[in-house]
C-alpha cells in the first residue's frame, strides 16, 4: 500500500508488499526492497538502499546515500547522516522503561553501525563512527571513535 499523500522522488525503485504511509518522502534513485515499513512522516534521501523488511516507526529522518540493511528498525524520531552504513538487525528504541516517548537515536553522517547493534533512547552518535557488531549502545558516542560490546564501551579512535 503506497499513500497517494507520499511523495515519492524519480527513479525510485519499489519492491513488492511495501507499505508507505502518508507524508513520507523518498529521494531520487533510491531502491525499496519488499516488505518494506515507512510510517507516517518518514524521510528517505536520495540515493539509498533500503533492505526488505526495514521498518520505520514513524517521523524518521534519514539521509543521502545511506543504505539500511534487512530487518533493521528506526524508531520514531531517529536520525541516520548521510553516507551511514547500517548492517542487518539494527534497532533503535524510542521509548524508556516507564514507556515514555524520549525519542529514536540520531546517527552522524560517515557512519558504520555493526550488525544487531541496539541503541537506546535518545543517545546521540557522532560522524564517522564505527560500532562492532552485537554493541548496546547506551550512551552518546562523539565523533571519530569504534565502540563495541554490551554496554558499548570505547575501543579506540577511528581517524
């Protein structure tokens, strides 16, 4: 199902059961695989590839050429920066354990975010940032460095 209030950019490519919720944006040139989520209000640069069964919660912003692997999830109000590669099964989490909405994570630009990696709510990662695979991430990461593990913890600088 693809609203007819979505705005969708030129030489999109979309796969077979997408939903595409009113007020989403797609970019120019970007590929939507199959069984594909994007909520209400999400925003999709140009040039991306978004991976079957990536999901969207709502009111997500992310950038150019940034490539969102299979079954990962952005919770409402997560940012992605241009240029992020994100691996298979991440996922963003909005809310904190009283079940109040804090808001999604927001990833720099020039990023590498490991496969399964978990972010918690609210948590601010900076540019050019690496994260190992498995990593929970419950704290700000600033720019240029690789965390890794459960909590996350600094592993050394990325420049």
């Amino acid at each position: 199902m693809i609203s007819s209030k979505a705005k969708i950019g030129k030489n999109v490519e979309i796969g077979n059961y997408v939903v595409i919720e009113d007020g989403v944006e797609i970019g120019d040139n970007t590929i939507i695989k199959n069984y594909v989520e994007l909520r209400k209000n999400t925003k999709i640069g140009k040039n991306c590839y978004i991976d079957s069964r990536v999901s969207t919660s709502g009111e997500c912003e992310v950038g150019d050429n940034v490539t969102l692997r299979y079954d990962s999830i952005l919770a409402r109000g997560c940012k992605v920066g241009n240029n992020t590669y994100i691996c298979p099964r991440v996922m963003t989490n909005n809310l904190n354990t009283g079940q109040t909405q804090i808001g999604g994570a927001h990833i720099g630009k020039n990023c590498f975010i490991g496969t399964n990696t978990v972010f918690q709510h609210g948590v601010k990662i900076g540019d050019n940032v690496v994260t190992g695979a498995m990593s929970f991430v419950n704290k700000d990461i600033p720019d240029n460095e690789v965390w890794m593990g459960s909590p996350a913890k600094f592993y050394k600088n990325n420049e």
